[in-house]
C-alpha cells in the first residue's frame, strides 16, 4: 500500500489456478488464512491434499487443525523452496504487478476491493498460456474455448 503492508493468503486449486477463497489482513495472525480454508472448503469442497508453506499461519494448530478435522493430507513445501509452490508463487507475481504495483493503495478496504476485483478478472478472464490460453473458471467448472470472433 501507499503506507504499510496488507498480508494476502488465496487457496488456489491446482489443476485449474482458481482462486477459490482469499483474505487480507495487516497482521500474520492464523486466523485470516483459516478463514479462507473454511470458505474453500464450505464452497468447493475438500481436497485430498492440501498444500501449503512453512509459514507459522500454515503449520499453526489452528491451520493444520482444520485440515486434520476433515481429513485432508497435509504437504508442505521444503523450507525456502518456492519451486515447491510455483503456482502459488506465479500467482503472488501477477498479482503484483497486474494489479498491487499499479494502483498503491490508501487503505486497506481499497487493497480488499481492487484485489477483490483482480481476482474476478484472473479467474474469469485472464487466459493462461500454461492452461491452453483457457481461464481458471473454464477448467474448474470444465467450460469449452470460446471461439474467437
């Protein structure tokens, strides 16, 4: 932001790179990142695996807590590996510098509202070379390529 930092967690299926839950938050406090799970998981259902960082909000008890209640394995990252997580990693990219660099928000409700916004554009929008020039939202919810006019 223009003064201070906001922290984003996002949960972010795999296969398709939707982001199917996010948060901010201007401490590293676990209950942000709990929150996300919870939506994810109310919304989309559970996943077999989850995968995550080492993060102290990813290996918290309140964290892995959640994923243990319902019975999802839990991967984690080698520690300073980001290759582990280059989805994730690719993710927090474009979102810098699509949409954070761009705009230096004065507050954190702007930070929620144009982040909010963002990830509208990247699921539903934005084609990824690396999913065939599709969205996130066609391969999730298994949608045909649009033709071009």
């Amino acid at each position: 932001m223009a003064r201070g930092f906001v922290y984003l967690v996002a949960i972010v299926d795999w296969f398709s790179r939707r982001v199917l839950a996010w948060r901010v938050s201007i401490t590293l406090a676990t209950d942000f990142c709990v929150e996300a799970l919870e939506e994810a998981l109310t919304r989309f259902g559970k996943p077999e695996i989850f995968n995550t960082d080492q993060g102290s909000q990813f290996t918290s008890t309140e964290f892995t807590g959640v994923l243990q209640r319902e019975k999802i394995a839990i991967s984690m990252d080698g520690k300073g590996c980001w290759r582990d997580n280059v989805f994730v990693e690719r993710l927090w990219r474009s979102v810098k510098y699509e949409e954070v660099y761009l705009h230096a928000y004065a507050s954190v409700p702007e930070a929620r509202s144009g982040i909010r916004r963002y990830f509208g554009f990247y699921n539903t929008v934005r084609p990824h070379s690396s999913l065939g020039c599709r969205t996130p939202d066609q391969i999730y919810f298994n949608q045909p390529l649009l033709a071009a006019a």
